[in-house]
C-alpha cells in the first residue's frame, strides 16, 4: 500500500489522531545521518496561531514570547511521542505513515 505525502499531512492534522511513522534521521550542520526512527501512537503537536499584528507584538511581555517555528517554510512538523516528549521531523523525510509507504 502507498499513500501520498499531502494525504498523510491531512490525516495527521485530524484533531485526535493517533498514528505511527517511520522518519529518517538527518543532520544539515554535518550532512550526515540516514538512520531509520519508527515512532508509534504519535500524535501532531498543534501550536496556537501567533499574533500577526505588530502593536500586540510590542505589548506582549519578553518572558511569554515564543518564536514562529514556521513549519512549513522549513518542511517540519512537531509530534508528540507516546512517552509524551515532543520531536520535531522533517516531513521529506517520511518513510512509512501507519505502515504504508509515503510517495511524493
């Protein structure tokens, strides 16, 4: 079986979803990696949307501020792991979704 990787994005932003993945490891800063992670009963970490408005940026308190991950800019997406530690995965890197195969 073989599903394609935006169909795989939509079923893992159903709210409530559980699922497993199977991602390959890969690090920018020393181009190296390869090493395939499974992952079960994952599910996707949805953030709250950011304030766009720039008068509510200056208002907000230094301490409470969080950076814009801008997922999609960089192909990433943040999953919660069932231990419940958050991992960050690049999306192109998505092997297998709920056992069948991502194509692109």
């Amino acid at each position: 079986m073989k599903i394609f990787l935006a169909d795989a994005l939509k079923e893992m932003k159903k709210p409530g979803s559980r699922f497993s993945l199977a991602v390959r490891e890969y690090n920018r800063q020393t181009k190296t990696g390869g090493k395939l992670k499974r992952y079960s009963n994952v599910e996707l970490v949805q953030a709250k949307a950011f304030d766009t408005d720039p008068v509510k940026k200056l208002q907000r308190a230094p301490v409470g501020f969080r950076k814009d991950p801008k997922h999609w800019k960089n192909r990433t997406r943040n999953i919660r792991l069932a231990d419940g530690r958050i991992k960050k995965i690049n999306i192109l890197l998505i092997t297998e979704f709920n056992g069948k195969k991502v194509v692109y």
